[in-house]
C-alpha cells in the first residue's frame, strides 16, 4: 500500500536535555481525508461505471485535485490494490459484527451476507481482471482473514443444523459475488434495487432442511483459488 502523505511535527525542544528539536513524522488529518475520500469515490465509480473509469473523474467525485489524487496513488494500480483491501477489510468486518451480535447462527450468515451486498463486494470480480499484483501479501493477508470469518458463519450454522449439509463456503461466496456484482454500462442501472430480494431467495435456498437436490458438488475455498 502507497505511503499515506505525511508531514513534520512535534517540534518542541527537548527542555530536559537540551537537546535540538525533534521532528516525527505523523499523517495530516487533512491528509488522510483525503485519502479515505479517493478511495471511497474510487470505490463508488468502479461499481457504476467499471475499474477503468478516468481517474481524472475520481478525483473529481472525491472533491480533490488531480494532484492529490496522484500523490496519493501513482497509478491505477496502486488505487485499485487500495480499493480492493478497503472493500475486502470492511466486509471482513461486517461478518466479524455478525457473529458477535446474532445469536441464531443462521441469521448470523444472513446478516453478514446482506451487509456484504451492502459493501459491493461484488465489485471485486470486475477489479481483479486488472493489472495489478493480486498476489499482494496484504492482500492475500486480508483475504484470508474474510475467508476464515465466513467459515466460521458457515460451520457455526451448519453445526446448528440451520444451513443445509451438501453446500460449503465457496458455494456462499459465488452466489453472494454473483448477486451483488455491478453491471457497469447497461440499461440495468437500477437493478440494485432487487439485490436484496434476490439475496433472501438464495438465503432461503440455504437455510436447512434443504428442498432439493443440488447438481455437481459443492464449491471449497480451494475450487475458487484454483486458477484456469
């Protein structure tokens, strides 16, 4: 991840050692805003419009100049490998909340998959075509840690027998991303609307006793890593 800006301070002398002054280095307030601001509007911009939308645009969406944005993230990459961990790490963070505050552990997994709708997590799938380092070890880092929650959600809710046997969690995490994924430059720009509709079927379909029987074999963490 690209250095956050950063600037000189505390520069008070040392009054018991007579020392010179000494200058750390902490990010401005102002500074972080902004950064937080670029990558939101980036994040805003991909789900309507795509990962290759102008960055002259995001910036402007954020309310910053090219410069900032620029400083901040060198290039589309850079941004994108910023958006990706932001969305990845909030949604982790959804599923965390979930399993702490529900107690049924079926509307735990409910719960964390509608606030993951919420989060477009969906929107990944069109980002991860880009050309950027998906092997990132913070990115590995912070996907593994989402995997491990939703495991968790799922094994606590089979264990209960509250979601049906012959599923596993990549079954949830392909029809979550399927569910929620943009359609960038159609006539379809409304269609967020009917998300969480369509997610409560696929809930619905999960929830154990299961009533019907599922063609081929359920989806592991392993079959999604499995690259083509």
């Amino acid at each position: 991840m690209e250095t956050v800006t950063r600037i000189a301070a505390d520069t008070d002398t040392d009054t018991d050692t007579g020392t010179a002054p000494r200058r750390t280095s902490r990010p401005r307030a102002d500074a972080l805003r902004n950064r937080e601001r670029i990558v939101a509007a980036a994040r805003e911009m991909f789900v309507e419009f795509g990962p290759d939308v102008p960055l002259d645009e995001v910036a402007r969406r954020a309310g910053v100049g090219n410069a900032t944005l620029y400083r901040n993230f060198p290039d589309r990459a850079a941004l994108t490998h910023e958006v990706v961990l932001s969305v990845t790490s909030r949604t982790t963070d959804r599923a965390a909340e979930a399993a702490a505050e529900e107690a049924d552990p079926f509307a735990a997994l409910s719960r964390f998959v509608h606030a993951a709708a919420d989060e477009r997590v969906g929107a990944l799938c069109p980002m991860l075509s880009g050309g950027f380092d998906k092997d990132h070890p913070e990115l590995l880092a912070e996907r593994r840690r989402l995997e491990e929650a939703v495991e968790g959600l799922v094994a606590r809710a089979m264990s209960a027998g509250r979601l049906r046997t012959d599923i596993a969690v990549g079954d949830v995490l392909v029809g979550l991303s399927q569910l929620t994924r943009p359609l960038p430059g159609t006539a379809c720009l409304d269609i967020d609307r009917f998300t969480h509709r369509h997610i409560q079927l696929f809930l619905d379909g999960l929830e154990a006793p299961a009533r019907s029987e599922l063609p081929g074999t359920a989806a592991t963490l392993e079959d999604l890593r499995r690259r083509p």
